[in-house]
C-alpha cells in the first residue's frame, strides 16, 4: 500500500496557506469573458449552440415517487435514473450553449432547470436509498445522504454557477441562495460533518474502496471550491477531501491496475485526475502529486487495458466496448509526461467520434476538453508491448494474429465476477474468446443474490467446473503462484486456480498454462491434481460466433468480424457440447446481438490426475 500522499504532505495549516480564495481562483473563464469562449472554433460553437436550441424545446421530466419506488417495488433501476439523467443532461448542454452564443437566450431555460433541480427531494440514485436510516423507498429529505448522483448534481450546479453566476443572479436575486442553500444541506455540510459515508474510506472493514471515492470526491471538492463561503470551513473540507483520496490512493496497487476493470477506470483513476487537477489549480500548483510514479501508472492502465479497435479487456462488471473520456486521458498523458498516453488518447478521441453520448455527462470534463485541449502528440510509432501487472495479475500478450488477456487475482475484486484464471482472445482485430460482461444493474446485482446471475458465475467464463462446482466469491478464494514470462518469440502466463474453487471441488493443485506463439497459435494446459473426483471435469469457453464441431477433436471457430481459426482437443479423451444462450439484456445486445456460446468440453471419465491443452491456430 502507498504512503498518504496528500494530506501528510500538506496537512491543515498547509492546506490553509496554499489554497487559494474563493475571489482569486477560477477554473474556467466565466461566460462573459467573450474573448475566452470565442477561441473555441466556430463549427464547435455552432454545434452547441444548436444542441441547446433542441434541448430548450424539450418538456422537462416528471422524477415521480412511484418512478423512485420502482428499484424497492420491482429492482428496476432505470425507470428513474434515465429521465433524471437526461435532465441533467439537458442542463449540461444548455450551459454550453449560453457560453457558447453569450446573448443570454438560453437563461430562462437554465434557470427553469436549477429551480427543477433544487426542488427535487433527492439528487442521488433509488439504488442507493439503502444507506439513509430509513433504508429503500422514498428518499428520507430529512437525512441528507451522499452518493454518486447527488455529487453529479452538485457538481452540475457548481459549474453552471461558476460560469454563469452574475447572469442567473440578474434573472432574479433568489436565485443562487436557493442553490447555495441546497448545496449546503445535501453536501457540504453532511460530508464536512459525517464521517460514516462507506466512499469515504473510514470503514474499510466493511465496504472496500472503490470508484466512489475519487468519483463523489471529485464533484464534493468542486462545490467546495464553488460554494463554501466560509474560510474555514474551505479549509477543513478541502483537506478531509484529501484525507479520503489518501484511501483510495493507499489501495492502488503498485501497477496501477484497476481491479474494476476499463469500463470503471473512467470513473476510477479518471475521477482520481479529477481531484489532482482541480487541487493543483485550487493550490495555485502547490498540491502536485502528477510526479509521483503511482499516479503515473494508475493513469497508465486504460492503455494498457486496450486490445484493439473498440474493444478492451472487460474483466468484472465492464462492457467490452466503453466508451472513455478520451480528453482526460489526454490530460492525464500531459499532466505526467507521458507523450505516449496522450497519443492514445487521441486515437480514442477520433476512434469513438460517432459512438453514443453518456447519459452521465461531467460539465467539468467537458469544460476541460473545449477549453484546455491537448496539442496533437503524432502517431504511435511503436507496436503495443505485452502487459503484465503483478498486483492486478493481469496481462495481455500480444502476437502478430492473436492477442490473449487473463487474469489470475482473487474473487472479492470489486464489480467482482468469479473468473479467477479466465482469458479472453481476439484474433486479426476483433473478438474470438470472450469475455459477456454484465447485464444491465438491477436490485439483484449488489444483493447477496449476486452470483445467482448468469454472468457473475464462472461456468459462464472460459473456466473449468471441477467435480460439478464452480468458483466462489469472496477473498479467500484466489489465485495462487501467478508468474509471467515472455521473449521475442511467446508470452506465458501460469497460474494455480485450485485456490478458486470451494472444498467440494477437491482441487488440490489446478496449473492453468496459457502460451502464445507470437506467430499465430495459443496453447492452453492444464494439469491438475485432486483429493477425489466425482463427476467428470468441465471445461467451459465462450464465444460470440457459433463454434462448429467437427471431427477427429476441432473445433472451427469464427471471429466477431469473421477471421477463421481452429480449436483443438482431445478427442478420446472430452465430449464436446455446444450450448447458444439467447441474450435478452439490452446493455449485452449493443456489444454481442442476440446470441453468445459456450463450448463445453466434458471428460469422459472422472480422475484424480490429469493433464488437457487445448491448442488454438489461425487458419
């Protein structure tokens, strides 16, 4: 675990000399700095001042209680959060729209959005009700809880007033104390006088760290340094902002890996950016922790997370195609001088142009992006290395026609599924082996209920089944002796699953090998050892195209966009079984369609000992 970082190296009294005053410091120009917003191009200006025509036009939602009600009544988490997703989405745009043209004709509409926003009885998720007194259900107004949504909002409202301030003030002088008074009563002052919030990081013991705590922080200190009058109390939050950054930072491990995967990295080590930019510009430069190499490899991992065209690794609850804030990543590249992340954050940028908006759009991120944009940093001229990441025990080797991913780690990662010594591969470009991801979150998806979904189980994973039972969850159940080697001509990853998988297994030693020939085969062995066997072995694998069977032990497989290569077994030795699993979730359908498979190689008899290697060739 690293050392605190932030608030050791400044503590209270530092804190209080280095921060800057509220009067002294800005982040972005305010609207009416025209000189400003005009170096932003015009197409760009043009294009949203357009999408603010459009979203002035809209009827606002209606956030209902029965809408609220429908994640305790139903688990639906969705009939609520997207239509209050799309009215902070609506508000994101018509801010840049006013900054964008300066003529004042999207005010009104601003304004009608704030005075919505402020009346809702909870800024935050119907998911995340558990952690008021009251539990799920209704929001209990008179305990003012924070999660992820209420920091978005209040996030939202702390740059839409610090761009447009003086103008929303002129629409009416009750205004800005109804979304300061709001802001105090749903943030400031709960997280400046609780300290029993799980994202924090106080409680370790009963809930890890995770992307919450960059995530919420980023938008706590942003209302901050926008909303808290009081010096003192600036001081004070700002520095127990710090002090819970110092967790999330303690718990990252060496390599910089993301156990939640690239989907929450964004959210992860990206919020974390968050947090470091804005208290380097807060402190005037004084708080600068983009030196330190922690941070630098924390940033570091969405590259190296990346396969190749649209798709990454997707380990735990991550899409096999997110979409990341590609000018952060630039950012970041910059902030610590890394001219090759700042490359691949362009790519990204350029790569994702057409893809589809987040409903969860981060006024600040969008800021930065029009108004500090990273010059280009050319082409990557150097092919993508093997990754290894011995913390994580994550890697990805990289050949001239496949490129492999595993893991080995331990099943209590967060946004865990129990796939403890999985992999995944795509051949010339696209997906051949899988990895599905996770449906679309409901109730059951955080609840005790948990591995009872498909997804999470490691039978739906390239995994075995041994003597009839699959992984467990939890910390114990880990990797063992994860080592990695590689030279000129392979890469190799071995790894003990034994550890994985519960007494009923009778695992007692399970060597997972997976070797890749740079020129065009992977291999996979395992050699095992067992207390006892009572059911024959399964070894499960999963794909996005049908596998055909056919004789003598192959099995020919097809890519995503249609590259042939062929699976060998043995034959004597496993059944082969082809199973199709029609997918409904509509999260999972924009990334596989209608189907995926799994292959089921099933042993012929049961033994104690026993050695397989599957052997995979291009065509």
């Amino acid at each position: 675990m690293a050392p605190p970082l932030l608030a050791e190296r400044h503590d209270l009294a530092a804190v209080r000399v280095c921060l800057l005053p509220t009067a002294n410091w800005r982040r972005y120009p305010a609207a009416r700095d025209r000189a400003a917003w005009e170096q932003i191009p015009a197409a760009t200006r043009a294009a949203l001042i357009a999408t603010g025509e459009e979203r002035a036009a809209e009827d606002c939602e209606h956030l209902k209680a029965t809408l609220i009600l429908d994640y305790a009544r139903n688990g639906d988490r969705r009939s609520y959060q997207d239509p209050h997703f799309r009215r902070r989405t609506r508000l994101h745009d018509l801010v840049l729209a006013e900054c964008a043209e300066g003529r004042g004709r999207f005010l009104d509409a601003i304004a009608d959005n704030l005075w919505l926003t402020c009346e809702e009885s909870y800024w935050g998720w119907p998911a995340h009700l558990e952690i008021q007194a009251a539990g799920a259900g209704l929001p209990d107004c008179h305990e003012p809880t924070v999660d992820l949504g209420v920091g978005e909002t209040a996030g939202h409202l702390a740059w839409t007033i610090h761009l447009l301030g003086e103008e929303l003030a002129a629409i009416s002088p009750q205004l800005l104390p109804r979304i300061q008074h709001e802001v105090n009563h749903r943030l400031l002052t709960p997280c400046l006088e609780r300290d029993d919030f799980w994202w924090m990081g106080w409680h370790i013991g009963r809930h890890a760290v995770n992307n919450w705590n960059p995530w919420v922080n980023s938008n706590w200190l942003a209302a901050v340094l926008v909303f808290e009058a009081d010096p003192e109390r600036r001081v004070a939050a700002v520095h127990k902002i710090m002090r819970s950054l110092d967790v999330f930072i303690a718990h990252q491990p060496a390599d910089g890996g993301c156990d939640e995967g690239p989907g929450y990295w964004d959210r992860a080590g990206g919020s974390l950016f968050d947090c470091l930019e804005l208290l380097h510009s807060a402190s005037g430069g004084a708080i600068d922790l983009f030196r330190e190499p922690l941070i630098a490899e924390t940033g570091r991992f969405i590259m190296r997370a990346h396969l190749i065209g649209d798709w990454y690794v997707n380990f735990a609850d991550a899409t096999a195609r997110p979409t990341i804030t590609a000018p952060l990543v630039q950012r970041y590249g910059r902030a610590i001088g890394d001219p090759a992340l700042i490359a691949f954050g362009q790519w990204a940028e350029a790569h994702q142009a057409d893809r589809k908006i987040a409903m969860i759009r981060s006024l600040n991120r969008t800021l930065a992006a029009l108004l500090d944009p990273v010059p280009p940093a050319g082409r990557l001229t150097a092919p993508p290395a093997d990754v290894w990441l011995p913390d994580l025990q994550f890697t990805v080797m990289r050949g001239r026609r496949f490129i492999v991913a595993a893991k080995g780690g331990h099943n209590l990662e967060s946004h865990n599924h129990n796939d403890v010594g999985s992999f995944l591969a795509c051949l010339d470009g696209s997906p051949l082996f899988i990895d599905v991801g996770v449906e679309t979150y409901t109730a059951k998806t955080f609840s005790p209920r948990r591995y009872e979904i498909w997804t999470m189980q490691s039978q739906w994973h390239s995994l075995p089944t041994i003597n009839g039972a699959m992984q467990m969850n939890g910390r114990a159940f880990a990797a063992r002796n994860a080592a990695f080697s590689a030279d000129e001509t392979s890469a190799t990853l071995t790894v003990d699953l034994a550890g994985a998988y519960p007494e009923a297994a009778a695992a007692q030693r399970w060597t997972r090998t997976l070797r890749l020939d740079r020129e065009g085969q992977f291999n996979l062995a395992d050699d095992f050892e067992l207390t006892k066997a009572t059911e024959p072995v399964t070894w499960n694998f999963m794909f996005h195209r049908r596998p055909e069977l056919a004789a003598g032990g192959q099995v020919h497989l097809t890519a995503t966009a249609g590259a042939k290569a062929t699976f060998a077994y043995d034959a004597n030795a496993l059944d082969a079984v082809v199973d199709e699993y029609v997918i409904t979730d509509a999260s999972l359908k924009l990334v596989w369609g209608e189907h995926v498979y799994r292959l089921r190689l099933i042993a012929k008899a049961t033994a104690n000992t026993g050695r397989q290697e599957f052997v995979v060739t291009a065509d």
